[in-house]
C-alpha cells in the first residue's frame, strides 16, 4: 500500500507542469473544482473521451483503448473483457486550474442505479452522443435522472469522423427526444473522414487538428481567426449559426437581451465573446438550454474545448444546492483502480473512505446528529429533499435517496460446499451494500439463498465479481422471471383459528373481503366501527397478517399487487397471541385471494433495436416467436430502429440470439415498461410449466 501511496503522489506532482503545494494539488479553491458525471448510451463514446481527457490533461502518458481493453475507468477485470462500463470509476485530474472529478457511469440498463448513484452527488454532467445516432433510449433514462436531480449539462456530438454523422439530426433528437434546447457553440469543419475540427462560434475561431504527426495525439491544435480568405461556405455557415446563436441566447437570457439592445443595438454580432460566454453559462445553470459541442474523440479531435467547455459552463460545488459537511476516518483521492490517502478535505471535493460497517449505498453521512439537524434545517427552508433511511428519518433531511428499481430477475446461488456458505453470505452481503439494486432473500420453503438481479448481465457480473473478488466458485440455477400476481374479481371470506397450546387457549376469527384496485400497490383498511373499537396490538396483528399474505401469492408464491382488503370483523379471546391472530388473518386471505381468481402479472420490457436494413426481417422473425409487439420502425441513415414490447421470459439469451441473427450488425437495450396480465394461455401454460419444476 505504501508503495502506490507514494507512486501516486509522485505521479500527481511531477505531471503537472507547475508544481503546487502538496495543500493545493489536493484541496483546491471551491470554485474551481467541477464535480462531473459521464452519462452515453452503450458505445457512444464515453470511456474513449474520458481517455482523452485524461491523456490531454496530463494524467495518463499513452493514450487507452476500448477496443484494446486497456482505458483506465474501465478498471473491472470484467469491463476489460467485455469493453463496457459497469461501475462508475471516478478519475480526477486537473485542467488550466480546475480540478475536475469526473465519474464514468456505465450505459448498459442493468446498471441504471449505478448512474442514479453517480448523478446525485455531480454538480453537471455531460451527455456524449453519437452524431449518427443523435439520442437513443438509454440517454433518456439518464436524462430523466439528470433531470431529476437538476444536474445543469453539457452535449458533446462525438463520432464526427463517420460518414453518417448528422449534426442537425442530432440537435432535432435532443430537441424531441430530450425536450431539451440545443445551444450549438460549434460547427464542424468537413465531414466523415475530412472532419477536421470545430468553428467555436463565441470566438469566431477555426479549431484544427491536423495531426500530421501521430506521436501527438491531437494533443496540439490550430486556433485562427476566421478571415476573410476563408472557405466563403465555412464562413458563411459561421456567420449564420453565430447569429442564431445571440439571437437564441438573447431569448433565453434576460440579461443578455437587455445589454444587446442596451450596447449593441446596432451590431448585435459585436458583442464581446466574454459576454455570450456568461450568458450561455447561466443558461447552462439555470437548465434553459444545453450547450452542444461536436468532435471525435477516436480521432483526437475537440477533446479540449469540450475540457474547457466543463470548465466555463458547468457550476462549481458551492453553485449548487446540497451542503455535505463530512469528517472521516480514513479519506482517499480515486485514481480509478489505485487510491491515494490525504488527511482531510474540503467541502465539494469527492473522495473515497473505507471500513464503513453500517452504511449502505445511497445513505448521507455527517459528522453529528447537531449539523444533520441543522442541514434537515436547511434543506426545509430550500424547499426539502429526501429523507434518510433508519434512526435518524426523523432529523435526516440531507440528500434525496437513491431510487432502487424493483429487481426483474432471480435465481438460485449455492456455495460449493456447506462450509464456504458463511463465506458466501459475507460476500453477499457486502455486495448489496455497495449496489443496493441487488436484493438477496432466503427462500423460506427450500432454504435457498436466492439472488435478485436487474438482468442476466447484472446476475452474471455478482457471480463473476464472486469468484474473483471473493474466492468462491458458486452455482447458480436457471435464471427466472419475478412475476406479480393479482385478482380478477371481489370475495368475501372469514375463517377462525382455536388451537390450545400447552395450557392456553388461543382463538380469533376474522371476516375480510379482498378486491382488485388499479395501482401497483397493496392496501389494508378496516371498517369505520370498528377502526374505533379495535384494540392497537389487534390491529397491528391483523395489518401483519395480511401484509404476509401479500408476499406470497396463492398461484405461485410470487408477491402480490393491485389488491385491497377490507376487514370487516375481528374478535380475539383473552389470552390469544398477537401471532396467532396474524396467523388466522393470513390463512383466511389466502382463501380470499383463491377465491377471488388468480391472475398472473409478467414484466413487459420495451426494446430498441438499431439494425442494418438487410438483418431487419430476421430481427422481427425473432420477435414474433417471443410474444414482442413491435411499435415502430424508423430509419436512421442506413439503419432501422425497431421499437418494440416484450414479456422479459422471453428475452434470455437474446443478445447472443441478436448477434447471430444479424451476424453481429445490431444493438439493442431494453428497460421495464409495465407489469402486465398474461392472457389466459399463456398463464397456464407457464403454471403447468412452474409445477413441473417445483
Ligand atoms: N468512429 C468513431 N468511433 C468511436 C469514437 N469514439 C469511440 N468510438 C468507438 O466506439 C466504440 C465504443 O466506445 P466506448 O468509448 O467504449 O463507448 P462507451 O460509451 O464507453 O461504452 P460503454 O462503456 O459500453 O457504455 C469503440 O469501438 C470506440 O473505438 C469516435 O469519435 N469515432
């Protein structure tokens, strides 16, 4: 350990060009540090950007490769073998005096909480997308994260260099897809191959890279004044955009309106690039508009203004609202896969600590129950965000709380042998507190301990991460669909319980009626008179009893949705225990729910799929034998993207499926539409299927 502690500070101090105080390398004035999140649909770019910003900013001498499994967020032995991003590496790096803490967040839909997570605590973020694609349905999930937590951010169109690249295509998807206003700060000079740089439209300069030496990298670049002798086209495609560019600013910016029709009546185009800089920044904050840049990063080109873009337009830590007031024991600056010990920090910066035994992801931590108060303070008087989890909800009002999807998908894990299942569970457990969005039950017949995952990826990486990480080969059995189950119509029953046991007499009855309601939820009510005459401990007792009920639905045993209970009578003899009366409650809802006619509900997942012409009919072939509707098809150059809804125990193994069908010439993802009921034979083809298994 103490080797890299000391490699790392080398590394940190030497590759700067002026060395800092070993105080300002590592706390840095609050309003120069930029807390960034990545966010990019699978493959549009991110880990290949954030590469080159490493690269450009000094902090890396050779450039990674994604292609070659070498970059340095994806630093998961599994990221390097697949090429995809799953936790979210944060990296820090310093650039013309920011410190930027950028966090990487993986793409693929499995791992939407690991982006949530990431999102909460960034003060912007930038979106990269790929120019011949424009906004595909995983950006807009993140986006609705990023939305949700009023992260201010920034879009860099990347892939410039490809022939199909589209750059008003992209504005028009962000304008549609996102519901956001482009502000476009660049043009791109030539096209596909001969794309060779930007026209920064606040400047009017022309940024080239012309690369004539591949040693560098694209780490130097040409910035001239447009002139006259220009390319009369270029310019007058500068001129334009330009224009459009204070008028837009000017619509958007109150400010900025008034000092152009106060100083620059008569020449709007003279205003000062300082001024349009200021005002596409507050823009930027406010969310009225969303900065757009365009490059390439593979091909090295305008990597530097996007830095410099994340510098000037993106707020600083004390620009945005959440106070964070932390101490701790051991405090450590990420460099992705390595960790450097520093002995405090300021407000705004994020760092890593260890040996944390109760705290799970998504908790707000503070110093004491006094500043927690007064944060909870002043989060009310800014209007409150969420609330803490725990023994301190009733003071904890600090960060709003990760939002964990309901996991789709589970399966068996057994360890090798008895003896590796203390193991096993110590693995497990750790694993559920850094990624809450995996849930991990015992299943109370069998005795198994079941894994309860977001998808087949998301299952596969916990096995893997147990493996490698943990040292225990595990199986797992067949991966299964977590379906819901529900009821068609009303039914009224009641049923009584008399056991004595040793010498005490216990007995209760209870009269209920059970009805479907259209929400996802479950309920328990109790008629007027007797919400009056019922005893605390009685109704408690009740409440639990048909809570359990609710877990374990009479088809199949999978938990309960959509039904409400109305308990119309209960009446308990002295001495009875409030477990007999939960245990009577629940017998007589499992009645009632047999009764009333069980319906299955199975998860429907809305797919995107982007696939060359020639492939489409084989994709859609595919489709119809797993009970997918097909919505859509539009085209995208020479691409078609098919939207479609599919009941997920459809979708095993559909990405290897997909990528023979199309001999590898397709993407897709997928995420949770709606719970939805399975008609009549399907249901019962899959309940004679499930009592074949169990
Ligand atoms: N033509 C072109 N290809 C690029 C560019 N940037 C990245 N790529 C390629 O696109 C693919 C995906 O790049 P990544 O950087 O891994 O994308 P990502 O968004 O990090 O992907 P995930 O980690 O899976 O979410 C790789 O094959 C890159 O070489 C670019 O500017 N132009």
């Amino acid at each position: 350990v103490s080797f890299i502690k000391y490699s790392v500070f080398t590394f940190l101090l030497t590759i700067t060009d002026d060395i800092k105080s070993l105080r300002t390398v590592l706390n840095p004035d609050i309003s120069k540090i930029r807390n960034i999140g990545i966010m990019a649909h699978i493959d549009a770019g991110k880990t290949t950007t954030t590469e080159r910003m490493l690269y450009y900013s000094g902090y890396t001498r050779a450039l990674g490769d994604v292609d070659d499994g070498d970059t340095v967020t994806d630093f998961m032995a599994q990221e390097r073998e697949r090429g995809i991003t799953i936790q979210s590496a944060a990296v820090t790096f310093d650039w013309k005096s920011h410190r930027i803490n950028l966090i990487d967040t993986p793409g693929h839909v499995d791992f939407t909480l690991e982006v949530e997570r990431a999102l909460r605590v960034l003060d912007g973020a930038v979106a990269v997308f790929d120019s011949s694609a424009g906004v595909e349905a995983q950006t807009l999930t993140v986006w609705r994260q990023a939305e949700k937590h009023h992260v201010p951010c920034i879009c860099f169109l990347n892939k410039m260099d490809k022939p199909t690249a589209d750059l008003n295509f992209s504005l028009e998807s962000i304008r549609l897809k996102l519901k956001a206003t482009p502000v476009l700060l660049q043009i791109p000079i030539g096209s596909g191959k001969n794309f060779t740089g930007v026209v920064d439209l606040l400047t009017n300069q022309k940024l080239t890279w012309n690369l004539t030496s591949t040693q560098d990298n694209g780490r130097t670049f040409e910035a001239e004044s447009l002139g006259q002798s220009e390319d009369p086209e270029l310019l007058e495609a500068a001129d334009e955009a330009r224009a459009a560019l204070i008028e837009q600013v000017a619509d958007l910016d109150d400010e900025f309106a008034e000092l152009l029709l106060t100083d620059f009546s008569d020449n709007f185009e003279a205003v000062p690039a300082k001024k349009l800089q200021e005002a596409v920044r507050r823009v930027t904050l406010a969310r009225k508009g969303v900065p757009v840049l365009c490059g390439s990063s593979l091909k090295n080109k305008g990597v530097q203004p996007l830095l410099d873009a994340i510098t000037a337009y993106l707020p600083a830590p004390n620009e945005r609202h959440h106070d964070l007031v932390e101490r701790m024991s051991r405090l450590l600056v990420p460099f992705a896969d390595q960790q450097v010990e520093i002995p405090s920090m300021s407000a705004g910066n994020i760092a890593l600590t260890v040996g944390l035994k109760q705290t799970v992801t998504g908790d707000t931590i503070v110093s004491s129950k006094a500043s927690a108060a007064a944060a909870a303070r002043r989060a009310q008087s800014d209007g409150g965000m969420g609330t803490k989890r725990g023994d301190q909800a009733d003071i904890g009002i600090v960060l709003s709380g990760v939002e964990v999807p309901d996991p789709v998908f589970f399966c068996t894990i057994e360890p090798p042998t008895m003896a590796k299942q203390a193991d096993l569970e110590n693995a497990l457990n750790c694993l559920q507190r850094e990624d809450p969005s995996l849930k991990v039950r015992v299943d109370p017949d069998s005795g198994q301990t079941i894994l309860c995952g977001m998808g087949e990826l998301h299952i596969d990486i916990i096995h893997d991460r147990i493996r490698r990480e943990y040292g225990i080969e595990t199986h797992l059995g067949p991966l299964q669909v977590a379906y819901r189950e529900t009821i068609l119509q009303e039914a009224s029953t009641a049923d009584t319980l008399d056991r004595t046991i040793g010498d005490r007499r216990h007995a209760a009855s209870v009269n209920l009626t059970v009805r479907p309601v259209d929400f996802a939820s479950c309920e328990v009510a109790f008629t007027e008179e007797l919400q009056v005459q019922i005893q605390p401990e009685t109704k408690e007792a009740v409440e639990n009893g048909v809570q359990s009920s609710y877990l374990q639905g009479p088809l199949l045993g999978y938990p309960v949705w959509g039904v409400s209970c109305l308990i119309h009578s209960v009446s308990v003899e002295p001495g009875t225990s409030p477990a007999m009366v939960s245990a009577c409650v629940s017998r007589c809802m499992l009645k009632a729910l047999r009764l009333a006619g069980g319906q299955v509900l199975e998860p429907v997942m809305s797919l995107e799929v982007t696939v060359g012409e020639e492939h489409l009919s084989s994709v859609l072939g595919d489709l119809a034998q797993r009970r997918g509707t097909v919505r859509e098809i539009q085209s995208r150059h020479d691409n078609k993207v098919l939207l479609a809804t599919v009941p997920l125990a459809e979708m095993m193994g559909y990405s290897t499926v997909l990528r023979t069908v199309t001999s590898g010439n397709a993407t897709f993802s997928m995420e949770l539409d709606a719970y939805e009921a399975m008609n009549p034979h399907d249901q019962s083809a899959l309940l004679k299927r499930m009592s074949g298994l169990m």
